[in-house]
C-alpha cells in the first residue's frame, strides 16, 4: 500500500526480476535471486500484470495451460500433471464455464481471474500481483479480493499484491506493507493501526483514518 509513485510497482517488479534492483540484492529460499535460471525462477514464483494481452485466438483453457510451460518437454506436450494442475486451477477459480470461450471474449473480471488460474497452474509458492483490481467494478473488485484471500488458505501460497482498495487490504490482507517517501513499515494489521501507521498515509485533507471503523473515510466537504 502506498500513494501514486511511491514505488510499489517498482518493488513487485524488483521482487518478480522484471527490472533489477536500484541497490540492494534479494534472497529466496537463501539464494540470490539474480542466480536462479529463468526455468527455475518459474518453479518458484509467478506474475500476474495488469497489462493488455497481445491478441490471439487461445481459448480460456490454452491460455491457463501456457502456465505449465516451465514443466513442459520441449514438444509442449501436457502430461496427465499439467492437465490436473491445470483443471484444479480452474476449478479453484470457479471459471470452468469459460474454458472454452476465447479469452477475448471475457469481461475485465472474468479475464482476471482467468489470469490467477493461470497463476494457479503453474504451482508455484509466491503469486504476484500488480494491481489486480485495477480495471473492475466494486463488485468485481471485491469479488477478486475474496477469491485471493479463500486461495490463501486453500493452497497456503503466498500471494502478495500491490492495490489502491486500502479499506479492502486492511479487511482481507494478513499483513500490510506500508511504502512511504521515507520509511516502510511491515506488520499485521493490528499492529499497524495500534501504532497510527495509517494516519499519515495519504494528506488529511480529504480523507483521513477511522481507527474505531478499521478504514479511511471522507472529510465533510
């Protein structure tokens, strides 16, 4: 959580090897991010971005099956594995009406979530998200937080995300990093109300922190 240009995306695409580090190094597992190969890093950690996917003709089902690609032979061949993965992933996203359907076809939150179950399949223990409610509704966008936070403790994956829904976080995450121009804080979000991390998050003049309501509201205009 942050206000616009504080560098959250920079951070997810840090932490994902999209961009290297401004200064730094980062460690999974105790190993040094920049010494994974792209096949292993792929078995480790995936990515769902919020840009535009370039037209083609994949069904629902060929593109969540392009998330078994670091698994398969060099023929692309999908074994009885990648086919299980596969259909647990869209079970697990409830989208299995729509593994048929050209993904062009889908609604900005069927396409999402059809970008998680694609996630899913490729069976790794961190999910990344940038923004993953950045084009939906209200609906829509608490329809996705409740579908991350039920795989959480479905999969038990760690699924980090970067959002501007601040009152959703605070209800749905289990822990919070706060990114301010001087200082990031990291912690439950108990403890982060208990200390007024969320007082100075944004300016006060129009909306401010409730700490009896857990969210941030709108100033009387």
């Amino acid at each position: 959580m942050g206000k616009n240009g504080v560098g959250k995306s920079t951070l997810l695409r840090t932490l994902s090897r999209v961009q290297k580090p401004l200064l730094g190094a980062i460690y999974f597992d105790e190993k040094n991010l920049e010494n994974y190969t792209e096949n292993q890093l792929s078995k480790k950690l995936s990515l769902v971005l919020t840009e535009r996917l370039p037209e083609s003709q994949l069904t629902v089902f060929e593109l969540i099956a392009l998330g078994r690609q670091p698994y398969t032979n060099w023929l692309d061949k999908l074994s009885a594995l990648d086919l299980e993965k596969i259909n647990t992933a869209i079970d697990q996203t409830e989208i299995s009406y729509l593994k048929n359907r050209k993904f062009y076809e889908l609604s900005d939150g069927q396409l999402q979530r059809v970008l998680i179950a694609r996630a899913l399949a490729q069976d790794t223990e961190v999910i990344i998200l940038d923004e993953p409610t950045a084009h939906l509704d209200i609906h829509q966008t608490v329809l996705i937080f409740s579908l991350l936070k039920k795989l959480v403790k479905e999969t038990r994956k760690t699924i980090i995300i970067s959002s501007h829904e601040v009152n959703l976080a605070i209800q749905l995450s289990d822990k919070l990093m706060i990114l301010n121009d001087d200082k990031i804080l990291f912690n439950t979000t108990e403890n982060l109300i208990n200390q007024n991390a969320f007082t100075s998050l944004f300016p006060n003049d129009l909306i401010k922190f409730n700490k009896d309501l857990q969210q941030f509201v709108i100033n009387k205009i």
